[in-house]
C-alpha cells in the first residue's frame, strides 16, 4: 500500500463528509484535474483505503430508534467458541457491531432495536443463546451525543 499523501488525505476527509461527491467536485475541491483526481481515488479503493460507500439512514426513520450496548462474558475460550460465537453474531441483523476487548467481558456488541419491548427478546432470546455466551451487562442508551464512521485524519 502507497504512503497516503496530503492530497489522497484531502481526499478521504472530502469523501467522508459526502461520499457522493462527482469525480469533477471533488476534483475541484482537491486542486486536481479530473483525470488524476479519478486515479487516485480508483487507487485508494483498489489498495483498500476505501472500503466502501454507503447511504446513512435516520434509525428512527426505518424503526430502529432505540441503542443498546452489551458486554458478554462467554463461559470459555478457545478458538472454536470464538469462531462459532462470530459465526452467530454475524446473522443477527439487530447487532450493528460486535468487538472482541479485553477486559471483565468478552465481547462488546452494538445493537439497535425498535423500543425497549424488543430489549428482552432482543437479550434473553437472542444473545444469551450465542454459543459460549454467560454473563452479560446491559447499557440502553438515553441520548446519542456522537456518532461517526468519519476518521480523523491530519493535513
């Protein structure tokens, strides 16, 4: 992978903020000619600096308001319940991000769900049931204050 440069930084911070930006817009905004501006960035999606581009949707809009953060603790480890727990998680559509930490717990998931009535099938149906899984702690949040994907990145 090529060493990102200010321009291809120019780039990405211009592509977080509106990743619909035209090849000819964003060309403009960087100070390059389209051509070059069109290489650089089918560089950077062919190295895997862009990994995609995606539509964000108002949770609220699509019935999914309420977020929900878990800690679970699985009851051993080894890295056939590691993989069997991944395997699982990864067929929850409520579940929007699922990390591996270190710490008391195991893994920390990101959930949304319509409202708290879901909470329950949401934790006891569902998450409790993933191979391996023990012990949870709930966090059910009451105010989203931040919520990027954007990555800060310098001059």
């Amino acid at each position: 992978m090529k060493p990102l440069d200010r321009t291809d930084r120019k780039i990405l911070r211009l592509l977080q903020a509106n990743g619909r930006l035209t090849i000819t817009e964003l060309a403009e905004r960087v100070g390059l000619s389209t051509t070059p501006c069109s290489e650089r960035v089918k560089r950077l999606e062919r190295d895997g600096v862009i990994e995609g581009y995606y539509a964000r949707i108002n949770p609220r809009a699509v019935d999914c308001s309420q977020l929900v953060f878990v800690e679970l603790r699985l009851s051993a480890k080894s890295a056939d319940i590691f993989d069997a727990f991944r395997r699982e998680v990864m067929k929850l559509p409520n579940v929007v991000e699922c990390h591996l930490v270190s710490g008391a717990f195991d893994y920390l998931v990101k959930a949304r769900i319509p409202d708290m009535s879901q909470y329950r099938k949401l934790l006891g149906d569902i998450l409790l049931n993933l191979p391996g899984a023990a012990e949870s702690r709930s966090y059910v949040v009451m105010e989203e204050v931040k919520e990027t994907l954007a990555l800060p990145l310098a001059e």
